[in-house]
C-alpha cells in the first residue's frame, strides 16, 4: 500500500524463452527474494496494485449465462475490505463510511427478511382471499374472506362458524336461493369462471412481462447460487410479476403451491437490496451470501419454521455457506417469520401454518405404518420425478409447448370441473392439509371426526373422540379422501412446469396427508376391532386414545416431500417446528429416511436438480459423489481429434495475431506460455478482459497499432527501434492459474471444482502445458459416465 | 478393473531430461491417447492399480503428531468403495459384504448415539449421588442421593421436600444432631474433606493412567478433526478414566461442568465403535465423519438438544462437514438423547437439563438490559480468555505446572471453604442455574422468591408471584449471589486448565445466570417502585406481571457462554430447545450477537482457539479471514538464507543417495524432479513411503543393493549391464501433487489448504518448481503476521 510497492519486482526478472537459468541457483542470486521479515509483506503487493492502479472499467465482470470464478470475486472482495481498512483512520468519514461497510451485511439481511416476511404476509392474505370469491362474497365487506367474514357475525354457533349471513354464495347472490340443485349447480359454473379467470390472468401476465417469473424457481436458484448468472431472474419485474401472479395461481385453484416459490420472491428481496450496498451489488461470490440468507427467509415464513429455513438453505439451495452466512441467514429468517407473525395472516397467533398439539405418544409398533408410508412417498417421489420430467421434455420438444396460455387455462379447467364436486379437493389444500393433520377433539365438527360413541351407537358425531368405531362420515370421507387422492397426483404431474408459479411442497404434502390420514383410520380400526391381537395387546388397552390418526398424516406429508425434493434433515426439521414436539421426531424420521432411500433407488436425483438437467444449467451438485476412475488427461481439451489448445506466448504476439487468435476461437480464456517450445505456463488471460483491454488501450493510449506488439511480462520485450509502442497487458493476466497435472484422479478435480468454485483449469505434464479442463468439460463428462447425452448441457 | 488396465500407458513413454518433446505433437502421437469413448475410463486406472496390486505395508498410514492427507484419504475410501462395488455381483456372500459397508456409516453412529446416551445418564446419576455424599448420606439406601431419598418418605411436605428423616448430614450420624453451630462445622468439615478426596483421586487417576483425559478436550477434539493425529486421544483407557474422574471432578465441588466433556467422552465412543468397521477404522477422514457425529451426539445429551447439538458440530468443533454427516450427525444426537431420556437422570421426563416454561412475553424496552447483559457477556469472555491464557501459560512455564496433583488439591480446599457457607456457591451449579433460571410461581420455595404480598405486607412468602416489593429473603439472596459471582469469576479462572476433566459450559453460565438474575431482579423492582416512568408505563400496568427474572438469567447465561465460546447460531438454538418457544429468541439473539462482538473487540478467538494456539497445535481455523497481502514465494521454503531445497531426481539416484538424503534432512517428503536441470516437476513422495519402501525392497526383492538405481519413472532407465538391479518406486509417487505458482495470493493458498485439507502445496515459477509450502508454513506466516512468536507451533 506504500510506495515501495510499486517499484519492480527485482525478484522476478524478464523471463525469456531460454530454459538456462538453474534454479536452485535463484536464492542466492536474489538478496531481494524476501526483503525483510516485516517489510517482505508490502513487496509482494505488486501485481495486485498493478492491477488497481490502472483499472480498466468492464475488466472482471460477466456475461449473461456465464459462470462467476469464485475465487477471483473472492479476491476482489478482500482487496476491496483492505482499501476500506486502510483509509479508515484518515478521516471521521471514511470511518463512518467503513462502519457502514461493516455493517451493510447485517443491513441488507434485515431489509431482506422484513421485505419477505411482509410480502408473504400479504401473498397469504390476499390468496386467501381471491380463493374465496371463488366461492361467494361477503356482503357487507367486500375485502373479508370467508372466515373474517364470520367472525363478525353473532348469529353463528361455534359448530356452525362457517356459516353466516353475511357470506353469500354466488348462487345466493344471483339466484337468491343458498340450497338445491340449480344453485349448486351455479356455484359450480361460477368456480369454474372464477378457476379460469385467475389462471388466464397469471399466465397471461407471466407470458408478457416476466417469463422468469414461472416455476417454483428453487432448480435456477440453485444454479444462480452455484455461481451462474442469469441476469433478470431475481429483478423486481420478476419480483413482483410474481407476487402478484403467485396469488392468482393459488387462487385458480391449480394443484401447486405457494411455499417454494416464495423462496423465489425472498431472494428477488435479497438482489435488489443488495444493489443499496456496493459490497454486495459489485461482487457476485458476495451478492450469493445474502442470497443463501434470502432462501432462508422464504423457507422461514414459508413454513414459520426459521431454523428449518436455515437448514434447507444449507442442505438444498446453498452452494457456498461459510459460517457467516449461517448467522446472518439465521438472523433473516427470524426477522421474516416476526414480520409474518406481526401480520398474523393465519388468525392464530402462530408463526406456523400448520400448527398441531398431539396428546398421545407413539408406541413402538406404529414404526411399521410410518416405515409403510416411507416407502409410499419414496415410490411417488421417483414416479412423479420420471413422469414429470417426462411431460416436461415432451412439452419442450414437441410443437405443444408452444401455446402455454392455452395449456394452463386447459389444465386449469379440468382440475376446477373436477375439483368441485369433492370436498376435499375444492378446499383450499392448505386447509385440506391443516385439517388431514389435526387430531379428533370434542370439538372437531369435521366429517373426518364422525365416530359411534361406544355408549349408545348412535349414529350422529356424539362422540368426536378417536378409537372408536368409524361412523358413516368417516368411511364417507375416506372415499373421498382416495378420490381425492388420485386427482392430485395426476394433477400434480401436469401442473408442475406450466407458465404459472407453481410450488411442489403443498401438493406433495397434500399427497402424502391424504395418504398418511387413510392409514392411520385403518390403523385405528384395526387396533378397535382386534384389540386382542399381540401387537395392540401391549399397548392400546381397550378405552384408551392410542392411534392419532392425524400424526400419520404429518408422517406421511414429510415422507412424500422427501421423495420428492430428498431433503432429510431440514425437512425432519420443518415439520418438528410445525409440532414443536421433540416427541414426534423419530417417526418422522424413519419415514423420511426410508423415503429418501427408496427413491434413490429409482434414480438419485431430487426434483429439483432433475429440473436442472432438463434446462441443461451448468450446476455441479455438491451432494452427489464422483465415483469413476478416470484421470484428468482424458478429460481435458484438447482431445485426440481436436486442434492443437489455442495458447498465447508471453512476449510475441501482435495486436492482429492476438485478435485473430480471439475471433478465429470461441473459448472464454486463453493460457499464457514462455514460448511454443518450452510450453511452461505463464499465466491465464480471459477473452473477455483481452477484448475490453484492447480496445480500452486503442482509445486511451496512443501509437497502438495492428502491428503493435503485445507482451504480458513485467518488462517489454527489446524491439527493433522503428517498431510501433508495444501494449502491455499484464494487467489482465491472471497469474495464478490452478493447475493439475495429467494423471490427477478426475474426483479430486471435481473436488476442486467444486469446493474452490473454479470456472477452468490448466493440465500439465512434468511442468508443461497440456491442456485446460472447464466446468462444462467436467458436467459433460459425468454425463457421458451416466450413458446421459453430453450436449444437453447448454451453457458455459 | 479388466486385465488392459495393468498395461503399460503408451501415452506416457520415458521422460527423460531432455526438454525436446514439443507437446503440441503429442495429440498426433498416442493414437490410444483416449482409447475410445467407452474403454477410455478403464485405461485409466493404471497409476491406481500400479498402488494397489503391490501394496507395501504401512504406506499410507501416518506418525503420531502427525497430519493427514485429506485428499489422499478421500480417493483411497473411493477406491475401496468401488472395489466393493465391483465385487458385488460375484457371490451372495460379496453382496452381504457390500451391504454391511453401506449400511456400516449408520450402524456406528448408532452404537455411538447409544453409548453417549448410556454414559451420560450413567454420568449424571452417579455424579449426583456424589455430590450429595458431602452433605450426608441416605440411611435405608446408600445408593439413593437426596432427592430420591426423600421421594419415598411420607413424612415430608410439599414445602420442606428437602427434609426427610432417611437423609442424614453427617453431622446428623456421626454427632447425632442436626442443627447448631457444632454440626455446622462438622458438616463444614466433611464438606471439605470429601471435596478434596474427590479431587485427589481425581487427579491421581488423569495423572496415573491417562493424562488425556483432564481439561474439556474440544479444543484437541477440534485438532483433531481438522486432520491431526493423537494416537490415544480417543482411546478406551480415556474413556474408562474421563468417565469416572469427571463424575470426581464434578462431585468435588470444583468450579467446572461436565458439559464439555461429554463431548470428549462421545467422540471416545464414536473412535472405539469405528474400529469394528474397516470403512472407518483404516481411513483417517472417515473416521473424522464418526467423530463429527459424536460431537454432536455429546452436546446433545448434555443439554437436551439434539438439533443445537449438530449446529455445535457443525459451527464449533468440525472441519469437514458434508451433507451426510449432517444426516448421521442428527441421527446420532437424535438416538444418544432418547437413550438419555429413558434413563431419566433428572426424574422430570424431560431431556431438557434445564427445562424452563415462561407464561409473560418480553417487551421490547427489556432489549435495553439483554444488551448490556450481552455487553456483560463479552467483557466476561474476553476478560476470563486473557487470565486464563494468562494462567496457563505461567503454569506451563515456571515450575509451578510440575505439581499438578498439588495444585488441584490447593485450588479445591480454597473452592470448598468457600463455597460452603454460601447456599449458592454449596450447591450443585446445574441446580443454581435451573433455580436461577425458574420463574417464582406459587409453589416456589426459594429464597429468590420470597416477595411481599401487596394486601398484607407480611414479611414471609405469603405471595410468591414477582412484580411485588421484594421481601429481605430477595435482598439477602442478592448479596448472596454478588459474592456468589465473584467466587465463580476467580475460581473458574483458576480451575480451566487444571489436570482434571473440566467443563467451561456450566461455570460460564452460572456467571450469566447470577449477572442476569440480579439485573432482572433489578429490573423488576424498578418498575415496581417507578411504574410512572414513560418505559413502564406504557409496558407494565400495576398489577400485572411484566418482568420475569428468570429470563433475564438464561439471556445472561447464554450472553456470558457466547463470550467465552464465540458460539453463536448453535448457541441460540440450544438454549431455544431448553425453553422450546419461539418467542424468546430475539432478546438471546440480541445478547449473543452484542456479547460476541464485544468480545470480539478484544481479540477474535475463543476459549478453544487460545487453548489451540498455547498448546501449538497445527489448526488451520476456517473461521478467521486471512487478510494479508502476501504471496506464495514470500512463506515457501527455501528463504532466503536456507539451503536449496531438498528434491528427488525421477532416475538418477542410487538407493545410497536417496537414504543420504533422507537422512540428512528431516523433512515430511520430497519433491520429484525430471532432472536437476530443468527442474520440472513429476511428483510428490512422502519420507515415511520411502523408508518403508526401501526396507520392505531389501527383505523382498533380491539383488537390491546400495548402490542400485532408484527410478520413479514407468519405465526403467537404460543401465550398464553390470549395475545391480534397480528399485522401482513409482508405487509410492503421488503423481498429482498441488501446486501453486509463486504469484498467487497466500489468501487463495491458505483458501486451498482449508478447503481441501492440504498437508503440503509445490511453489512453480513458469512450470519449474521453485519451494514448498506446508500447513506448518503457513501457520508460522500467520502468527508473524499476528506479531506473535511463530516458534510456538510445535507439530508438523
């Protein structure tokens, strides 16, 4: 940072082409190889000043769809805190200016998990709300829902709190009359329109103004988050295009859900309070940290579940997680659950949509069922995974993906004509979800609760408490609930992947609450009818609560979103959040563990990276495990068939000779030899700083012609006297490429890769150049080792 | 796998020391450069199988004190994993095999959850019945400690629970009366004498049989995982002695806990079930994955909370942390705190050690007193770093630390003649942190409690809900805990580093939790007396309940444990499960993140990291941000005024050189050179590979001579026809050693070294190797740059 620094290296002198200099001569030919104990340390800041003191604007930033080098933004990042550090005790200013930088982390978390909580707060408000109009209105406030609607009138009992004067059905509306079949049949003809309506509306404002704003938006998330970039996919058109469309998907009635998507709109939060803060807004390794916090946050008010929030960006979405992300995403994601609380979109109080209070414990033999419905979630989630991804590509490959509008509002129709008439799929399926997961109380008026009292077997709901006989409702209801079963995972499999938000988490659960519900009555019939067999003998006695039907259907929800997504421990997480029992965790363990297992049975991607593969992002997952035995020469280019690898030489190119080299190829970045003989690597340049040097050095610098010479040495090369002034370029190079040599086993390079975010690497042999191994190289040959196409990878 | 794999590579001919190949030919050359699209993994395997199918005894295990290579380490756990893969399909019996290796990960972190869960009970019950010895002693039943005692006694009433005729003091047996100032003091005097018996035969046991066993063992437990050998730091004679002398050293009234060892006595468990299953106990880095897991199974089960257990693995004690350890890790805490729980070793159902239930929320006026609660904290934290490091560090210097048993023996007489006559100094901590912790509900006998009623202003506690006037019992609990808490602040000082298993969780939270409750006490009286002040009175109306004491002692205990720990997310998480709502997170938040900053004012590392640094050990901390500007040339080895580097040439020594060389120098391994000349780098060997191999090569292979040719390359060089026979030792070459150039910034070689787990990383300049840079290198540079004396880095 001193003078001294910008003084020549006298270490490092101008290193031709010979091959003479014996280095084990060089410590002693430099008294200056280390310049001191505490002096050494400035000296060595030469090529990084060289590289500041002449910025030139546009040089280490990226193109659309291209990959970000981890390592050089992290760089970037501690230069920037150094500059910052050092001028910080020049003046009051520059000290307020380094606080603020300090602090602008915390900030921008804060900002983004108040942004989040507030805006799930409102998606959930107003979904609830456009999802009753559906169904009727209220009189004297058009803006209540259904339930607010109610809460104001007297007239309703406890048992009837649904019903209420003010709450008009269409039918009642139109018709006049709330009963019989020509007012059904009306209400019917209104869902649809309204159905219809809503799912045109959404896809036709995806379609026009943010076609980022589709999907769930967690498979790109994971991309973007890996180190890509797509330039748009968390901008406030797509922010609030999906806001907005978000509710009216949830709304129209489709079979998706709201909670993955919102990790989407928490992190548009995060990118555009990041741009508020330089720290983050100029550095794409450090903008990704705050949106590892924004993921969190969404989850977090997603679920009310802040710590599981944490853990799914951890365990899911999170690619880089240094420990001070884990904090701040800690801090955004209970932030963003207070704002929701404060809002209190539920009406209960609670943080958690779910909210359940079992009362009996499981007994040891139930682990049977809940491991049965393990092995249910993980058979769905591998055939929705196929089934899915086989709709999805046939939609991008066939002349039917391209008209999306008509699509959704076809799926739409179907799923509203065949919605209605059942009454588990006409609610809203988080409430189907809440009322699948809720014990039978005295106070449960639900079909689901319709038991015979044991004292007089009558056949009304007397007696709403379980292990009793099933009464007709209950068996009524089970019909329905398979009925219903069914209709969601048909839906499902078509919904997911329309041009509409749509999230998997609701109706995976759904699936696996309706799943888990029918178990656990059976379960308890069983234990009822035959209370005398040597599993139920030792632990239900008869007269006593042993079987909570409810509790099967959260085990079987967590199961079914495991097989879907192959979360375990934030998943297991969430769903202790939404229980708050410590008591519960091992069977949902159980289950979701052997879920995981079985799906990965059927193939061991998630959804969400099966999604990444479709698009062909360029995302080297962290989980999975690179197991082939080859070596990095059989990786790297230049193949047997290929061109010689298109290199610099250090000092003896021209201006043209380089250009051309640049239009001729289309690589990204070029190595940097000593000379074509001793293929001993320099450094590495990249083709997008050599263009923007070039033409920067034409503007501003004078006398720099086609024939000039370009060298990227620290000194210029001799040149014969009338030759025109040489462009230096060693401001560009990167001298310190990673290098591996030929015979490194492949899975330490994708080690590498992976935990140093790397975007290429060089090959050597004994010291030479041999070739370079990039990101798209690596994500093409593991799909080669999986007999998978190659070229469906798109981009670099 | 197949027979063409043993082949010779035609790609890779003798390379001699001419520097002629051009490589640009090299493509041409080898047409079987990639045999073909699908062979070409298998020709592969060469330099793997080359390892594999002579494989030398003792290569690849490591010394004592010694670092592991973490790379390394990976690809040999692939490899087996694969060779098991392939073998699979051969027999049923193979298939088994393959089974149980797959199944072997889950199986141990079983058996450690298990075994955790057992001795901590085992641990908590004994070490309560000790305790309770100093006091008296049970007369129908030896075995029973106080409370359980006084369980079966009809006698007793609600209020004296305490009081039984069964439970004797030892004044009560040996002088036949319970009360006055002589059984006083001959309680005082049996007090004192088991207090040191306990304590002697603590130290006696570490001393005698396993000097590993004293102190808390997370900072070694942190080293160890981060890839540092200490043979017998996990063993089963440390587990034997840490079992019973921490139920010793708790029992005998010291100021520390028995929370952090557990930690130590999980992480035994977890190395002692790994070595009956080869997966873990051949591979030093898998092993690390059972560890890690421990980690997280021993916080589990010393405070209830199996999720805050992972988090303290995951933030505090591991270094390498994939998502399957995360996975086992939850499994192990989740199995080691239901085996807790069954045992019941507080008899109250709960896993909870401090399980607390508040009824007031907090306002937000309180944030004022967290924080400075959390400034307490730090200060704290900071303060009892500098002393205690101040401590050891003469206690390892003078002759003092020559005499430990003496010095244990001194430190605990002074801590039981103080303690006794304070009730809150004599009693178990665990208990006055539970009671510290309690809010004064109705049934609250305590001292803490005892308020006066508002209708009738008797002295007595007739009205035990707080927000009353405080009683005298309340003022004389105060004094009591102010010197409480200056006895606790000097003896914890003093007790951290003594030769006995010693905790810091409990010690540090009794601090807290005595800071906190005066505070909240405090608090409480303010706003009774001023409930017209503005913050009161818009917060707290007359007569009802609006400040809980209790919970200012948890903020203060977690507050004065984050300052000395710098624990952060985990330690929130695991006080949250301690009270399992939701709503107290914020005010811990806020006096966590307030305590670690202040701390951190005064120096950036924990507890554990200055324990780390004073005993030297090689830990590579992947929290602190390396910030210099430094270059890789600037720490490599050669400096300046050293001898040239050590190297190998790959066929041009005799077996008499290469021991001349080894003998002369001591370092870890050698580079391999082409030739002297060009300096161009082929490989890696290791000191220990090489002298095993050379002996192994004398006892085996005839003709092998000293004056025989050593060769590393594939082929053997051309020799005379009279020469002896010469050694091949390609075998032992790793021919994929890192390298860096000597441009590239320390801050991205010390990023290589962490993220990869490094030992030792080759320096290049323009492809010629020019030093070597180790983790002992650049621990050295870092604690220059820190101004500290690099010499204390003692292992390699």
């Amino acid at each position: 940072m001193d003078d001294i620094s910008t003084e020549a290296d006298p270490y490092l002198p101008y290193d031709g082409g010979g091959d003479t200099i014996a280095l084990q001569e060089l410590p002693k030919r430099g008294s200056n190889y280390v310049m001191s104990n505490g002096g050494g340390v400035m000296s060595s800041t030469t090529h990084l000043l060289d590289f500041l003191e002449e910025p030139i604007p546009g040089v280490g930033t990226y193109d659309d769809f291209h990959t970000i080098d981890w390592v050089r933004e992290k760089c970037k990042d501690r230069e920037r805190h150094r500059k910052i550090n050092a001028k910080k005790k020049e003046s009051a200013w520059e000290f307020t200016k380094s606080l603020y930088d300090a602090w602008s982390g915390w900030l921008v978390v804060t900002l983004t998990g108040l942004a989040s909580g507030a805006l799930a707060g409102l998606i959930d408000i107003a979904a609830d709300w456009l999802n009753d109009i559906k169904e009727g209105v209220c009189l004297n406030a058009m803006w209540f829902n259904h339930e607010q609607c109610c809460w104001g009138s007297n007239e309703t009992t406890f048992a009837e709190r649904d019903k209420c004067p003010q709450w008009k059905s269409w039918a009642g509306l139109i018709l006049g009359q709330e009963e019989g079949p020509g007012s059904y049949i009306m209400n019917y003809f209104m869902y649809i329109y309204w159905a219809l309506s809503f799912a045109f509306l959404a896809v036709l404002l995806v379609k026009v103004f943010a076609p980022y704003a589709c999907g769930s938006g967690i498979p790109e998330i994971k991309t973007i988050l890996s180190g890509f970039i797509i330039r748009g996919y968390l901008g406030k058109w797509t922010l609030l295009i999906k806001t907005v469309t978000l509710v009216l998907a949830v709304a129209s009635g489709l079979s998706l859900g709201k909670e993955g998507p919102l990790v989407h709109v928490a992190c548009c939060c995060g990118n555009i309070f990041s741009y508020l803060f330089p720290k983050y807004s100029k550095n794409e390794a450090k903008k990704r940290e705050v949106l590892s916090a924004a993921s969190a946050a969404g989850v977090s008010v997603a679920f009310g579940a802040p710590i599981g929030g944490v853990l799914f960006s951890l365990e899911e979405v999170s690619y880089y997680f240094p420990l001070k992300t884990l904090w701040r995403s800690f801090f955004a994601a209970l932030v963003a659950a207070f704002v929701l609380r404060s809002i209190n979109p539920f009406g209960n109080s609670r943080l958690v949509l779910f909210y359940v209070e079992y009362h009996t414990p499981w007994y040891l033999f139930e682990l049977i069922p809940f491991i049965l419905l393990g092995v249910f979630g993980g058979l769905w989630g591998a055939f929705f995974i196929k089934a899915n991804i086989a709709w999805c590509r046939r939609r991008k490959s066939t002349r039917f993906g391209k008209y999306p509008i008509l699509e959704v509002i076809f799926v739409a129709a179907i799923t509203a004509v065949v919605a209605f008439p059942n009454p588990y799929t006409r609610q809203n399926t988080s409430e189907l979800i809440k009322e699948l997961f809720t014990d039978c109380g005295p106070l449960e008026s639900s079909q689901l609760c319709q038991y015979r009292s044991q004292m007089n077997g009558s056949k009304a709901f007397v007696d709403a408490s379980p292990n009793k006989p099933a009464g007709p409702g209950v068996y009524a209801a089970i019909w329905q609930l398979c009925l219903a079963l069914i209709f969601k995972i048909i839906m499902t499999i078509f919904t997911f992947g329309l041009k509409v938000p749509a999230g998997l988490f609701i109706p995976s659960m759904a699936i696996g609450a309706i799943a888990g519900r029918i178990v656990g009555i059976a379960v308890e019939q069983l234990a009822y009818y035959h209370h005398d067999w040597l599993v139920f003998r030792e632990w239900c006695e008869v007269g006593t609560d042993c079987i909570t039907p409810g509790l099967y259907a959260m085990v079987g929800a967590a199961a079914c979103l495991g097989g879907v997504t192959r979360m375990t421990v934030s998943l297991v997480v969430i769903v202790f959040e939404l229980t708050g029992g410590l008591e519960y965790i091992v069977p949902l363990m159980a289950a979701v563990m052997t879920s995981k297992w079985v799906g990965d049975a059927f193939g061991r991607e998630g959804i969400y990276e099966s999604h990444i593969r479709l698009n062909g992002y360029p995302f080297l997952d962290a989980k999975e495990e690179f197991t082939h035995t080859t070596l990095a020469r059989e990786v790297m280019r230049p193949r047997r068939s290929d061109p010689p690898l298109a290199v610099l030489t250090q000092d003896d190119l021209t201006v043209e000779e380089l250009q051309g080299i640049i239009n001729e190829t289309s690589y990204n970045g070029f190595p940097v030899i000593v000379s074509k003989e001793s293929q001993r690597l320099v450094g590495f340049a990249l083709r997008r700083d050599i263009t923007i040097a070039i033409e920067n050095a034409r503007r501003k610098q004078e006398g720099i012609l086609l024939t000039s010479r370009v060298y990227f040495t620290q000194h210029a090369p001799t040149l014969p006297a009338d030759s025109p002034r040489p462009l230096k370029l060693r401001s560009i190079l990167d001298m310190s490429p990673f290098t591996v040599t030929d015979h490194t086993p492949m899975e330490i390079v994708v080690d590498i890769f992976r935990k140093l975010g790397l975007r290429q690497c060089l090959v050597t042999h004994n010291g030479r150049l041999l070739g370079i191994i990039t990101k798209k190289d690596i994500l093409r040959h593991m799909a080669q080792m999986a007999n998978q196409d190659p070229d469906n990878i798109m981009f670099n």
